[in-house]
C-alpha cells in the first residue's frame, strides 16, 4: 500500500548538492512510496508571537508534515551545525507547545558537504532535535557523504561507490517506512 514520504531539502540554492543527492536516493525508491518535497524557503522565522495568530505557510508545513508517515531531511551543514532555514522549519513544526508535528514522526536524515567530514556534526544535531521532539529517528546506516562534489557530474550523483552507497541507504530507508 502507498506510503507518504516527505522531503526536507536544507540547502535553498539552485544547484544544490543535497538536492543532487536526494534526487539520486528518490530514484531509488519503489512506486509504492509517494514522495513529496515540503518547501522550506518562504517559511518567515519563527517566533513565538506567531503561536496566538494564524500563519497560513505555518499551517500548511505543520499539516504536511503531519500527514507524512516519514519525513527524509537532505541537508548541508553551515558553520558545523544545522543551515538556518532547516532549523527554522523544525521550530515551526515543534509548536504550538503540544501539538508539535514531530511527535512519533519517522525521521531519516542524510548530510552531504563537498569537505572532508560530510556535514556529520549538522546531522548529528538534527538527530539531538528529533530526539528531544520525541521523533522516531533512523539509526543506521548513517549517511555523512564527504567530498560529495566529487561523486556529481551533469547535475546528477555520477559515481557508481556512491550510488551504491546511496542505494544502499534507499533500501534501508524503505525498511524503516514499511516498519
Ligand atoms: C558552508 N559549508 C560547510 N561545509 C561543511 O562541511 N561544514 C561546515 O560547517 C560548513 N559551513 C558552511 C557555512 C556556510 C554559511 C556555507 C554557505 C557553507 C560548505 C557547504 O558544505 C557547501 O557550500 C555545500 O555545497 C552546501 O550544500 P549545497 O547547498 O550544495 O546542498
């Protein structure tokens, strides 16, 4: 039966890395998992304010989030930690306090960097939020993808050590939706 994948890209510039990357790891998925990209660009910055009034993009993102059963998030890492726009949308969807979207979500989360580390200390962040918002992380495999830049060609992950890789994290993936 059709399972809802929602796709979180933390990185908002055209040629992305990480949109190259996620596009390879949603080639690989069978039919059956519908994927959908939840935009995180135009979401304003989050304040608490906001909780007492209706902000319709909020709603919307909060509502998505919700009706996925599993939320993968591609993302650089910017100065060792999670990209701005990223954190923000975790924060939008944490609240209003009690009714967070995160709550019990399925959370795969994949970093890619063109340095040496991959973006590991971004996405082990992400894991310390999802963690602390009671999501229901996916432990392994993790995937930092170091010199990441190497293994594109043409807009598209060329290399065949990482496509398996990546494939192999795509299995794994489609395990932990299914579960
Ligand atoms: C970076 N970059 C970066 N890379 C990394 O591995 N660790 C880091 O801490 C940082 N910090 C950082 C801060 C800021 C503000 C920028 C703009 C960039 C480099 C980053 O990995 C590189 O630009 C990637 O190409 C970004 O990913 P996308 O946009 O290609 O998906």
């Amino acid at each position: 039966n059709t399972k809802k994948l929602g796709l979180i890209i933390g990185s908002l510039r055209k040629d992305s890395i990480n949109r190259m990357v996620a596009e390879y790891i949603v080639s690989q998925l069978p039919e059956n998992i519908e994927v959908e990209e939840i935009e995180i660009a135009q979401l304003p910055l989050y304040n608490q304010d906001y909780d007492k009034q209706t902000i319709e993009s909020y709603d919307q993102v909060r509502q998505k989030i919700k009706e996925v059963d599993t939320v993968l998030i591609v993302t650089p890492e910017h100065n060792r930690t999670l990209p701005a726009a990223l954190k923000n949308v975790i924060d939008i969807a944490s609240r209003p306090h009690g009714d967070s979207a995160w709550s019990g979500k399925k959370v795969a989360v994949v970093t890619a960097s063109p340095g040496t580390y991959g973006g590991r200390e971004c996405g082990l962040d992400v894991r310390k939020s999802m963690q602390a918002l009671s999501a229901k992380v996916m432990i392994a495999p993790e995937v930092y993808l170091s010199h990441a830049s190497d293994s594109i060609e043409d807009g598209k992950v060329s290399n065949e050590k990482t496509q398996q890789y990546l494939t192999k994290f795509a299995d794994a993936l489609v395990q932990f939706i299914e579960e």
